[in-house]
C-alpha cells in the first residue's frame, strides 16, 4: 500500500493540471486523503495475525506451537527398577503420584463411591490388565477417553493460541477443545465429556482450569474413577524448545480424599498427525478374531 502521504507522482497529469486551474481541487484530495487513511490503517491492523496483534500489547505469551508426542521415560519391559528410574512426579498409566505405573492402583486415596467403581473396572492396562469382559468405556463404546487420560496414549497434539481462545487438537479419536480466554467459568456448567475450559498465563505456563465433567470417563488406564465434581488443572510449559512438560493436578472430592499431582513430559515431533479415529465396527471385529480366540477356551 502506497503512503497515506502521496506525492505529485501519485497524482494523474490531469489532476494536477487541472489543480494548477482550480486550487479547491487540492484542498478536496488533502480531505480525502486525511479521511481515508486511518479508515485502511484500521483495516491494516485488523487483518493482522492475532499472534502478532497479542505481540503489541503482551510482552510475554509462551510459544506453544509444535506437535507434542509421547517421551519414552523407561524403555523395555515395566519392572519396579524402572519404575524408581522414573523421574520423580512423572507418570506413565495413573495420575496418582505415589503408584505412577497401576501397579497398586487400589490403594489410591479413594472414597467408598469411588472404590466401589473401581472394584468393577475391568482395564485393559496395569496390574489387572485384563482382555476377558473388558468394560473399558473406550474399549468397548469408543467413548471419549477424558480430559486426564488423552495424555497417556501414545499419540501426539498440538495448540492454536489466538488472543480470544486457546485450541487443543489430539491426535487420538481426532478430539478438540476450545480454552476460553477471556472469561470465569458459568456458575452452573452443563456436564460434558470435555468440560468447561478457561485458561490463563502465568508466566512461562498455560494454565488450564477445567470443570463441568460427567462421570463417564476414568481418570487413567487402570480405571480410576471420577464423579461430576471433577475438577482438573493443567500447567503446560515448554521446558526447552524441544520437551513440554504438563503438571496435572485433579480434585475430586466425591472420589478421592486427596488432590493428586503428576507430571508428564512430550517430545517435539516431526511426524505429521495421522487419522487416529476410534471405530465402534474395528473394536468388535478386533475383540471377536484376536482378543476372543485368544481369552476364552475352546469349545469341545
């Protein structure tokens, strides 16, 4: 775009011949142009992209970009030696710091109701793992995994930060989740299976506030509980351009007697997001000609 300020060159020959005819006429352009330009300025700074708009008025918005996967934090088989060599709040299969792996899930700090459901998960991971019966919300109805649990698969996500709202875009079952910005959570949110999600930075940390949760999910693979109370918040942080740490922390009053912290850490990829959709049709026929014939005795 040509400067607000123009030139004679700017001018057509006939314009200015005729300005040197009639003077009103360069008083008319001078209105013109004073009335036009803040007008395409405006127009200039809107169509911007929001990250460089926030960038004018924000010295300090974490760059979150990238596609995040999983970090292998001990390779090979899960022993109790690997376990000590995880570093320390990491988890793996649970959200419960003092049992990151399920490998004494029932000792977690649960309240009866919660203990009671969890007496009839059948999971498919830790130390119950088990492929006979599985009630496994996800296994057997492809249903959301939950806000907690989406960080234990194996598959990879990203962020879109804007000024207005932060996007959250998994990978696994191809999920989304919109973080408001600019607001407080609505006093009486509906249950959902992703929840309300305001968000805020503090730092060099997303923080992530979520509530509004239905019952539905389990916290981790092992198949912790959580009520409609949930309440879950997230601190996102790149550590170094290459390794994101996430602190999770959930309070449940209604199922657990405690809150429960536990860190997690992905590594920056470099492989594109593939179609991870969880397939109601591909489950059964899975279950029927490999985990059937495999977990139930013959017939004789």
């Amino acid at each position: 775009m040509r400067d607000c300020k123009g030139s004679q060159e700017d001018i057509p020959v006939s314009t200015r011949k005729a300005e040197n005819r009639i003077p009103l006429i360069r008083i008319v352009i001078a209105v013109h142009l004073a009335l036009i330009c803040p007008v395409l300025r405006a127009q200039t700074t809107a169509t911007m992209p929001p990250k460089m708009e926030k960038a004018s008025v924000t010295t300090s918005i974490p760059d979150l970009s990238g596609l995040w996967g999983p970090m292998s934090i001990t390779p090979g088989p899960i022993t109790p030696q690997a376990v000590r060599s995880m570093p320390e709040g990491e988890v793996a299969l649970t959200w419960d710091p003092s049992d990151p792996m399920g490998m004494r899930p029932e000792q977690a700090p649960m309240t009866p109701w919660a203990r009671e459901r969890f007496n009839s998960a059948r999971p498919p991971f830790g130390i119950h793992e088990t492929f006979e019966n599985v009630n496994d919300p996800v296994q057997k109805y492809c249903d959301p995994p939950g806000v907690t649990r989406i960080y234990d698969y194996p598959w990879q996500f990203t962020f879109i930060q804007t000024p207005d709202n932060v996007y959250i875009l998994y990978e696994f079952t191809r999920t989304w989740r919109t973080v408001a910005m600019n607001r407080e959570h609505p006093k009486d949110p509906d249950s959902t299976w992703l929840g309300d999600s305001i968000g805020r930075y503090e730092g060099d940390t997303l923080v992530v506030d979520t509530v509004g949760f239905n019952d539905k999910t389990w916290l981790d693979h092992v198949g912790h509980p959580h009520s409609d109370g949930l309440h879950v918040i997230e601190r996102f942080r790149r550590v170094n351009p290459n390794v994101l740490e996430l602190a999770l922390t959930v309070d449940d009053p209604k199922a657990y007697t405690k809150s429960m912290t536990g860190k997690k850490h992905f590594m920056l990829s470099t492989s594109p997001m593939g179609e991870t959709i969880c397939s109601a049709s591909e489950m059964e026929s899975f279950e029927k000609e490999i985990m059937d014939p495999t977990t139930k005795p013959r017939s004789k």
